[in-house]
C-alpha cells in the first residue's frame, strides 16, 4: 500500500514539475533566450533536487516505527 501511495506521489509531483518548470524551459529555449534558459535549467534542478529530499524523508519517516501511546 506504501508504494502504491509513493508512485502515486511521484507521478504527481513529476508532473507538477513539467507542467511549470518544463514548460517555462521550453518556452525561453524556443525563444532562444540562452540567459533565461540557463536560469530556469538551474530552478528544475533545484525543484527536482528538493524533490528527491522530500522523497527521500518521507520514505525515512515511513520506516520508522510507531511508539505506542503511554
């Protein structure tokens, strides 16, 4: 059940990132604005770097074991 919540996740935020960063990217490369491109290559590196950490800490926090209630 997890994983099916992590693909599910995944796929949404995938397409969150091209449907905004991607197509901005497109957009400055069609245009040939070689400065605007350059600057939107590095914000979809960063959305897709944090991204990765926000994945990667909520697999963390999903392996953790429950404390039980005092």
């Amino acid at each position: 059940m997890i994983s099916l919540d992590i693909e599910s996740w995944a796929l949404t935020r995938a397409h969150h990132i091209v449907l905004n960063e991607g197509l901005n990217l497109a957009k400055a490369a069609q245009d040939l604005d070689r400065k605007r491109s350059r600057t939107l290559v590095y914000e979809l590196q960063k959305v897709i770097a944090a991204a990765i950490l926000e994945a990667h800490a909520a697999s963390i926090n999903a392996m953790r074991p429950t404390q039980p209630e005092s």
